[in-house]
C-alpha cells in the first residue's frame, strides 16, 4: 500500500528475518583470533542529520563521533575508520578541506585514524562511516546480558544535545549548542567498563534514553525502573527549557552520546573505579518505567528514528 511509513527498528527487523538472523547490537562481532573484531557502519544526510548552523568541520567530526561512540559501547578500542563521502555540486574547496579536517581530527582525537574510503559526486551531501575495533573476547560488552536486579547506570549527562538544538532554534546562547554539534564517544569509560568486568550490558544513548532503554530490554528480555530524580540532567538544561520539557529532551531528544549500562550490585564499586557514572534505576522482570516518590508509570520507546516512506521524528 503506498504512503506508508515504517521506523528504522522496524525496518532493520525485517532485513534481519531476510538475511537469516542479525543480532541487534551497536557493532558487528568478528571473531580474529584471540580478540573479537568489532564493526560499524552509520550514513549521515545533510538534509535530516547535520543542523544547519554546522559547518563541514563539526560534519566531519559529527560523522567519525558517531561511529566511535558504537565502538565505545563495545568496549573496544579503535583501529581505523573508513569514509564514503557524496560530495554536493555546490562542495567547494573549502568546504572539502574542512569537511576532511573533521574527519582526521576526530579519529586523531581518540587515537585512531581514517585509513580509506570513497568520494564521488553527489545531489546531497551523503557521508557513510566505517569504524573498526579490538576487543578481547572476555570483556566484550553486549545489548543483551542485564539480569533483574542489575543496576541501570549512565556516563555523563543527559539532554544537553537536544537542549542544544532548541537553544539555536530559538536563539538562545547556550555551551548546550557544542554538545549538539560536537559530540564527544565515550571511548575511554567504554574501555575502562569493559575492563572492570562490572558491566553486563551496554549501549551508546545516541537515539534518546528512552528508546535505547527499549533497545536494551528487547536484547536482554528485562524490563527497567528509571528514577526520575536520579537522572542526570544535563547543567542549565531545566534554568533554559523548564523541568518537564528538560525530562522530555532526556529522555527521547537523542545526540548525548553516552553510555548507558547495567552493572551487577555486588560490582558497582568496581564500575566506579573504571569511570565517573549515575546510577538512574535498576532492572526489573518487564516494563519500562518512570518512577517518581515511589509512584510508577509506563514509560514510552520515543527517540529519533529515521523513518522510510516518510519523515524523520521523535516516534512512540
């Protein structure tokens, strides 16, 4: 039936069924030996995932950070990143030499390089990354792996991108602005978690903290309590937007780029050791809730999500 429209996980769970069974993590695991080999791959537009007060430098970093950040959440460590890039007819060459700083300087950044890839001529600009990793088969952190009574944890803040952008549409100054057009993969914390043996499960939160939280309890078949005075909000976020509009932004906005995982009790001191973290909720049998002086309710899987047949949006 023409005019439908069908969500990015919708669409990845039939190519799964297609392709025979693709497990649902934020790279590939390759077995190389003694270590597992890990691997990403993620297409940016100009259109749907570059704001328009970017310039071709914080592009190309935008499109190296989002492919470390999976690494990260891996808990490996970086060996190289392949660019494909669709340059616009309006590509000068400016726009390509910063474009390019972009990419270089981000995988510099955090000890990696870009090792190849592909440029050709495009109508949109068009950027895919390829990112690899090592990791060692005893300490890869998967989606799949929380177990009830677990505890739910996040690096960072939380918010701060999607307060960001609502900062430069509405023409508010705001550090927040930075956090959306320069994100920063949590590489090192996803290293030291994956080295404390803490962690049973982990992702990155690039989609929303919600929707990551339905991700995560799909893989693991658990459910999850967030305390809402727990959360993390990123500073400035509820003084600039108010605090109902600040949950909002937490919890489906999306471009945070942290970490969020679950952590065995007896463990969690060793998960700090390993990296700065929030302890928001805990594992629990089903569900996804909201809790708040003592009272729960549902909680629903919003977050950004490509849509196919229609447009980009926050869904439910």
């Amino acid at each position: 039936m023409t005019g439908d429209s069908f969500s990015e996980r919708e669409i990845i769970s039939r190519i799964s069924e297609i392709l025979g069974g693709v497990e649902n993590d934020d790279c590939a695991v390759i077995d190389a030996g003694e270590r597992y080999m890990v691997a990403t791959t993620d297409m940016l537009h100009r259109k749907t995932d570059f704001p328009d007060i970017m310039n071709p430098w914080q592009m190309g970093w935008m499109a190296v950070a989002v492919n470390l950040s999976d690494i990260a959440a891996m808990g490996a460590q970086p060996a190289g990143v392949l660019i494909a890039a669709g340059l616009p007819p309006e590509a000068d060459l400016y726009f390509i030499d910063e474009l390019f700083s972009g990419f270089g300087d981000c995988a510099a950044y955090y000890g990696t390089k870009i090792i190849g890839g592909d440029t050709d001529r495009h109508d949109e600009l068009t950027i895919t990354g390829t990112a690899q990793g090592f990791v060692e088969k005893d300490l890869v952190l998967r989606r799949r792996g929380a177990r009830p009574g677990d505890l739910l944890c996040t690096t960072g803040a939380l918010g701060g991108a999607g307060g960001g952008l609502w900062a430069w549409q509405n023409a508010v100054e705001s550090e927040l602005i930075t956090a959306l057009l320069e994100p920063e993969p949590r590489l090192e914390e996803g290293r030291a978690l994956a080295r404390s043996r803490a962690v049973t499960s982990m992702m990155d939160n690039s989609d929303g903290l919600a929707l990551s939280l339905s991700d995560l309890a799909g893989c693991s078949q658990v459910g999850f309590v967030v305390r809402e005075e727990a959360l993390p909000i990123a500073a400035g976020l509820e003084e600039m937007v108010g605090a109902d509009r600040a949950l909002e932004m937490v919890m489906s906005a999306g471009g945070d780029f942290e970490l969020v995982f679950t952590v065995r009790p007896d463990e969690l001191e060793a998960a700090r050791r390993a990296c700065a973290l929030t302890v928001i909720g805990e594992v629990v049998e089903e569900g996804i809730w909201m809790e708040w002086g003592g009272q729960r309710r549902r909680m629903e899987a919003r977050g950004y999500e490509h849509r196919i047949g229609g447009t980009d949006c926050t869904v439910g």
